[in-house]
C-alpha cells in the first residue's frame, strides 16, 4: 500500500495533463469527450432507451437555467413549467403555420420565453423568498390554463401536433431526435458556463449573496435579476419545444404543475448551481415517477392511490435525507470525495488536483473570495 501511494505521489507531483485555463476551450474540451460518450451510447441503445436519453437532454436544459436562476442567482422559482409551456406552444404554432427549419423554431421559442421570462422578472424584482415562490407558482398555473381559453388557436383539449424531425434514412426516428436534443443540451451547457466564468456570472452571484454590497459596488440589481430571469426562461422554453417534439404534440396536460415541482427538487439534489449536477437531476426526473416509482409500487403491493403519489413521497423524502447528509446534492457529495481522495494521495496532505468545475461554487466561502468589489463597474 505503501509503494502504492508512493508511485500516486510522484504521478500527482507531475501531472501529466492539464486541461485549458480559458474557460471556453476547457468547457468545448469536456464537451467534445461528452459528444464521443453519447454518440457510442446512442448507438448501442434501444429505440426506446434513445427516447429516454432525449428526455434526460431536455431537462438537463430546463434544470440548468433553473440553476442559474436559483442557485446562482438566488430567486427561488416554481414556474418553469409555466415557461417550458410558452416554448412548446411557440414550436407547436410555428410548424402548424410555418414550413420552416427546426433550428430557427427552436430559436424563436426561446426568444419567444425569454420575452415571458422579463414580463415575469421585472415585477418579480421587488419580491423574495416565500412571496416570488407564490408569483412564479401562479405562472406554472396560470399560462397552460390559459390555452384552454382559446381552443381555436391552442388546440383546446387535444393540443397542437409537433412532428419529429426527419433525419437521415439509416438513422432511426428517435435517435435522430436524441441526438438534436443532446446537441442543445450541450450547447446549453457550454453558453451557461461560459456565462457563469463572466462578469455577468460574477454579478448574480454577488446579487444573490448580498444586494446592497452589489448595489454599493456598482451593479444595477434589477436590471442583473431580470437578466437571469430570461435567461433561465429561455432555457425553459428551449426544453418545453424539444419536449414537444419528443412526445409529437402539446397540450395542457404536458405541463402540469408537478412538472415544476420536479425541477426544483431535481436541481437541490442534483446541486444546487452545479451545472454537472443537472444530469443527476434530470435522471431522477425522468426514471423515478415513470420506472422506480412503479416498480417499487407493485414490489410492495401498495394501492393505486398511493402508487399514484408514490413518486412525489420519494421525492420529498430524498430531498430531506439529501440536504440533511449532503447539503450539496449528488454533485456536492463527489465534489467532497474527490477532494479527499486528493488530499490522500497529495504528497503535503492537500489535494493538489483542480477538479473541473465549469458550473457556479455553492459555498459562501469560495463566493467570498470573488468580492463585490472584483464584481463589476457600473452599468452592468
């Protein structure tokens, strides 16, 4: 064990690689080693399974401009079901009435909730806590309610058709649609941390830890709040049309409030402003009421009453057990162990590996090292 050790040391003393230190190449760098993972896994799935990785892709969206908004940010928001909504009906209407190209239909679903996401985000400026919670959950309610109201133009009931881009012949339906909604899951990822290395991350992070230092410092903190409020929003929107367009059509019921509920949850025990930690939030969303809720249901033997909550009570409880034994979520509790497993094999007892972390830090100490004062000049 000894010997062991030894040869780790003198490894860690001398890394052999190291990866770019500007923040968009290391980023496209994690990217490229993710876009050869996907592409053997897809190819080794099944057609159903391909279905599946394409959910994970678009709330790995939705839950990354969750993070921002809340976890770097730090407003608390329960209406991105709302916003992923506006998206999927912007996509639904624009093939109905257009013959355009998926790419500039995604485009303008996002721009189209980013739009929603400011009209929400200025008001919500002047509130915090429990009241900008009670806002944003009016939004998850209110906007797929109000397609209901105009079923001419929405669909009513049986919502709007969104077919599946037509890829190449040899390639099928769903892993054609699994790999568009990785590549946008990636492209978010990459925009999203780039955003967070900038002063604009800088500035949210400096609002969220204490608004009048930010004021004091130069930075307009409801002109930075609105700003994270659409961007978070278009994201929403960018996972409400790829959500469209893997279930073929929209309606009210694909965006139920629970929706919402599961973001949030997903993103606390995924990390909160961990932007790696999404993927482990949007697993949990995806196989947990569809897959693990059930069979855990007929394993036991429960009633259909029951069974039918069973997803939510599971969510509840991992959350509670989660911030209770690591307050950092999945990403946080490996984070914590690669730190250690560094610290062992560091030849002073300090880990001396620099682990890669694109998304925001989450504890108070590391956001005090970036000051207000390094934040930004005025006119932010």
């Amino acid at each position: 064990m000894g010997e062991l050790r030894k040869k780790a040391q003198g490894l860690a003393a001398k890394p052999w690689f190291r990866m770019p230190r500007q923040p968009m190449l290391r980023h496209l760098s994690y990217a490229a080693v993710a876009v050869v993972f996907l592409y053997f896994l897809t190819q080794k799935l099944s057609a159903f399974n391909d279905y599946e990785v394409g959910e994970i892709a678009f709330y790995v969206v939705a839950l990354a401009g969750l993070t921002l908004l809340t976890g770097v940010n730090g407003q608390i928001s329960l209406g991105h079901g709302g916003f992923m909504a506006v998206g999927g009906f912007t996509l639904a209407l624009l093939v109905e009435h257009t013959k355009w190209n998926v790419v500039p239909e995604l485009a303008i679903a996002i721009v189209t909730s980013a739009l929603v996401g400011a009209l929400i985000g200025i008001p919500a400026t002047r509130l915090r806590g429990p009241y900008l919670a009670g806002m944003t959950l009016m939004v998850a309610l209110g906007l797929p309610y109000l397609t209901n109201q105009y079923d001419s133009f929405f669909g009513g009931d049986q919502g709007l058709t969104t077919p599946q881009p037509i890829g190449p012949a040899s390639i099928n339906p769903e892993q054609w649609l699994a790999w568009i909604q990785l590549a946008c899951a990636l492209i978010v990822l990459i925009l999203l941390g780039n955003l967070l290395r900038s002063r604009f991350g800088r500035s949210f992070r400096a609002v969220r830890d204490d608004e009048i230092a930010a004021s004091l410092a130069g930075i307009h903190v409801a002109r930075t709040k609105v700003i994270a409020f659409m961007v978070s929003a278009g994201c929403a929107g960018l996972a409400g049309a790829l959500l469209a367009l893997s279930a073929g059509g929209v309606n009210s019921a694909e965006f139920p409030l629970s929706i919402s509920i599961y973001l949030l949850a997903g993103m606390v025990i995924g990390g909160t402003g961990s932007l790696m930690g999404v993927w482990w939030g949007a697993i949990l969303i995806v196989y947990l009421p569809t897959s693990w809720a059930p069979s855990l249901a007929n394993h036991f033997h429960v009633n259909s009453q029951v069974s039918a909550n069973l997803a939510v009570i599971i969510f509840g409880l991992v959350l509670v057990v989660g911030m209770l034994v690591a307050p950092g979520g999945i990403q946080g509790a490996l984070r914590w162990v690669a730190v250690r497993v560094g610290a062992y094999f560091s030849p002073d007892g300090v880990p001396n590996m620099k682990l890669s972390l694109q998304e925001a830090p989450t504890d108070r100490a590391v956001h005090d090292s970036e000051s207000v004062t390094q934040a930004d000049k005025p006119g932010v």
